[in-house]
C-alpha cells in the first residue's frame, strides 16, 4: 500500500521536474555514495525536506535541523520514513524553510564568488587558508 502515498517518478527535467519539487513534502536519496548529491541542494532550495544516506556528505542536513543525514540500510531507512512520516505538515515546512535557508547561505552565487575570491587570495600568497578549503595536515 506504499503506492498510495509514496511516488517514485523516475527522471524528470524542467517544468516537469519543478512541479514535482513543488507538490513533495519530502525528498529521499538513499545512496551508498554520492560526492555532493546536486538533487538534495535542489530539493532544499524548494523547500523539501530531505532524507539521505552518510552515502552522501550532507551532515548539514542535521546540523541545520531541514532532515535526516541516516547510516545506510534499510532498517535506519525505514525509521526515517517512519518519523518524517509521522511529523506534522507544520514541522516538515519549518525543516524546509531551514532548508532554503542553507542553500541560500551556503551555495548561493554569492557565497560561492567569496569564497573562489578567498581561494585565490591564499593561492597566491596573500591571505590565510579559507574556511572551504580542507586540509590534509592532522592537527589543523
């Protein structure tokens, strides 16, 4: 009885692909890896909450409180879905809105133009190591 409110559409593109974010009320990615996983930012950025796997590097998902980043497999999978679920439509909205809220702050056009600026700055030699850049060396 899954199919009576869970759809799997498979790909969509354009038009198509906005009407569907805008009619979810959560987005799931189950993945064993995912390097960024662009269909979370985009499900954030219309105001979905989102589940996905440690497959993909979206801790921000928590630490933002806009869904669940869970441990891959079933078991973990089916409790997620269990309690986004069950959360009320006000909560789910709240979790969106949080979402929206990250994408904007952290990948808006913006934020990423500072950031390259920044990068460039320290390669060259005139400014520290930025934030967005990950360092190899322990104890940094």
């Amino acid at each position: 009885r899954i199919g009576d409110t869970v759809t799997f559409v498979g790909p969509a593109y354009g038009d198509e692909k906005e009407t569907l974010y805008r009619k979810a009320d959560l987005f799931v990615l189950p993945t064993c890896s995912e390097n960024f996983g662009i269909v979370v930012a985009e499900a954030l950025a219309h105001r979905v909450p989102v589940i996905t796997t440690k497959g993909a590097p979206w801790e921000d998902l928590s630490t933002h409180r806009c869904g669940w980043w869970i441990d891959i497999g079933v078991d973990p999978l089916a409790e997620a879905l269990r309690e986004a679920t069950g959360c009320p439509d006000a909560e789910r909205r709240e979790k969106g809105e949080r979402g929206r809220r990250l994408v904007e702050e952290k990948f808006s056009w913006p934020t990423i133009a500072r950031q390259m600026k920044n990068v460039y700055e320290w390669v060259l030699g005139g400014g520290p190591r930025p934030e967005c850049v990950l360092s190899l060396v322990a104890g940094e």
